[in-house]
C-alpha cells in the first residue's frame, strides 16, 4: 500500500538531514514509499536508516548512467512507479527537486506545489509567501499531487516502519535524452555545503570587498567549521560567487547558527535564513532591520568585530 512516494536525498552512500524532513512531511498521508535513486550499489544500503525514519516500502531503482542523465532517473522512476500505483509525490524544494517536480507534473499532467512548509492530510499544503509575510494553503486534484518541501521547514521525527525493500528497474534512457558527458564537482575546500551547514556566515554589501570575504568572513567561518554565504548585493558586486547567495532567488539555510557581517536584514535576504536557531548581527547602523529578528545584535563595525570574534573562538578551542 502506497499513500505516498518520498525522494530520497543522499550523497556519497549517506541520506542527507533533509530525507528525514521529507518523510516526516509525508507521513501525514498515509505510508510512505521511499525511492531512492542513483548508482549501482547505493539504495540497499540505506535501507535499515529509511525504515527508522518511516519508509514502509523502499525503492531502489539504480543505473550505471545515474550520474550523467542529470535529473533524467528520478523522473524516470517516480514517473513509472506513480503511473503504475498514483499516489501524491514530496521531493525537497531547490533546484534538483524543482526540476524534477516541474517534469513529473508534465509528464502526469498533475499540478506541484512548490516550496511547501507543511503538507496536510487531505493533501492541500501550506506556503510560507512573500519572505514568510503570508501564509497560503493550496491542494491540488488529481491521483498524483507533487509537492517540493522547503528544506528546514519540517522536525524531523523517525518513526519506525516495516522499510521492505524492492529493486526496482529503471526503463532505459532514450538517445533524444541530455547526458552529462564531463562532470568536474567545484573545488569547495573543507567546509560544508551552505544548504546543510550547521553554521552559516554571511557577508553583506558591507564587507566591501571580495578580499574582505577572504580576510573576515571565510576565517570566522573556518574557526567555526561553518560554511560561508552572501547576499544578493555582495553577489552583485562580485564579493563572491553567485551560487553562495542566500534568500529568496538563492538557496535557504537552517542553520543552528547563522551569523551575518555587514547585512543589512532586507527581507529577500531573510527569507532564506530566518529559520536559522539562532542569529547574530554585526552592523555598525543600530537602526539597521537585520537586528529586529537577530537573537544577538552586535552594534559595531566588522573590521573590529570579526577578528576580535575569531581570536575568541580560537581561544576557547
Ligand atoms: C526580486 C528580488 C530578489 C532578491 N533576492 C535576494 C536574495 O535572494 N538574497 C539577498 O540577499 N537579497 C536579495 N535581494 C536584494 C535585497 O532586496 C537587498 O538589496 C539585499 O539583501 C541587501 O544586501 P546587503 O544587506 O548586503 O546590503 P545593504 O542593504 O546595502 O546593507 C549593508 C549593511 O552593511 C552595514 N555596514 C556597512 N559597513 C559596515 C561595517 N564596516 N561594519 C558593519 N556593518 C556595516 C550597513 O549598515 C548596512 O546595513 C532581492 C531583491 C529583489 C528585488
């Protein structure tokens, strides 16, 4: 019985934090389905973690081309088991599941609803709009609904299920199909990825330079174990690379800690942060709006702050 499919997200044999988010959200409608997704060998072995977070059944549809068909396997394989047995379809909200979603809902001729914060159980869910200034609810008809789950939106609860395991055979890729033909991942050093760092550092228009970012915001992150971001203006001007942006046309981050340098707290920036547990603000305008959601507000310029910051931390490690 299938009351609904959950993509699983994971990389490099581990299931990443928002798999959980994932099936915690789904639950609601019933027992989850988990697919997952990706080269030989990777989907048994998760197994054992999938049925303590909830998974009743488990998919493992696996190909030895996963990695040069790009988003092209998960939609073969939530497309063909959803048109075997339909039933509503989460993945995480960002660009890989934003993708996905948008060709499942063609080739279903279903609707998405995108950027979910909850998912209720007569399959309506809820948005969080206009950086979180409104809250909507929508539903979709249908047998397939697809909803992206906003990353950090959901606590994840385990819940333990039966976790059967299926393999599952991926229909072939077609000739007309895209294909990665050379693949070299960014050179991201020893932090973490921004969309699942605990702790996040973000510099704003007010680092002033892209040597700044080298000499105050990647050293405060580094003593930190943190990962670095940036908003929308210091991305403008070239500070640092785009796809470090934080807020509503960048990635979101939960982090347990975000710190922000030289932010000013505009609402398309906190809309990508403000689930964060706790925030600081470093910014030498008092009246600057980045404070009104900071639960540590720091009136002070950053040159002075930061390495004073930094010198600290190392202090107390
Ligand atoms: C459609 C749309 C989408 C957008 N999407 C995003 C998005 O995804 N992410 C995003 O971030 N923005 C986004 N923006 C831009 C957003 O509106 C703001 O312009 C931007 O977030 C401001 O960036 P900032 O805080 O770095 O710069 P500013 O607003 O200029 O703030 C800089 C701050 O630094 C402080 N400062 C300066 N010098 C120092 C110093 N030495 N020490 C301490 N503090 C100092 C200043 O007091 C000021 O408060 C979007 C805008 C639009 C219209």
């Amino acid at each position: 019985m299938t009351n609904a499919y959950v993509l699983v997200e994971h990389r490099e044999g581990a299931l990443l934090p928002a798999t959980a988010e994932l099936l915690t959200a789904a639950r609601v409608l019933g027992a989850v389905t988990a697919v997952v997704v990706g080269a030989p060998g990777v989907a048994e072995p998760l197994r054992e973690e999938l049925a303590s977070l909830g998974a009743a059944v488990i998919y493992g549809a696996e190909a030895a081309d996963y990695a040069e068909r790009v988003v092209l396997p998960e939609v073969d394989a939530l497309h063909a088991l959803a048109a075997q047995t339909p039933a509503p379809i989460v993945v995480a909200a960002g660009a890989h599941g934003n993708e996905i979603a948008g060709r499942l809902a063609a080739r279903l001729a279903s609707g998405v609803l995108t950027d979910v914060v909850e998912i209720l159980a007569d399959r309506s869910a809820k948005h969080s709009i206009f950086g979180d200034a409104y809250e909507v609810t929508a539903a979709v008809g249908g047998t397939s609904p697809i909803y992206t789950l906003r990353p950090g939106a959901v606590a994840a609860q385990p819940a333990p299920a039966a976790g059967a395991y299926v393999n599952f055979a991926l229909p072939a890729a077609s000739a007309k199909d895209v294909k990665v033909t050379k693949f070299a991942p960014a050179v991201q050093g020893s932090r973490p990825d921004l969309t699942q760092a605990k702790v996040v550092i973000a510099g704003g228009r007010g680092v002033e330079s892209p040597e700044n970012f080298s000499t105050l915001v990647e050293p405060l992150a580094d003593a930190l174990g943190g990962a670095v971001g940036a908003t929308r203006d210091a991305v403008d001007l070239g500070y640092y690379a785009p796809q470090y942006q934080i807020g509503q046309t960048g990635v979101t981050v939960s982090p347990d800690l975000y710190i922000g340098l030289g932010i000013s707290g505009a609402i398309q920036h906190t809309s990508g942060m403000q689930t964060a547990k706790k925030i600081v603000v470093v910014n030498n305008d008092e009246d600057a709006p980045f404070f009104q959601i900071a639960d540590l507000g720091v009136v002070g310029d950053i040159h002075e702050i930061t390495p004073l910051l930094i010198e600290e931390i190392n202090k107390r490690k």
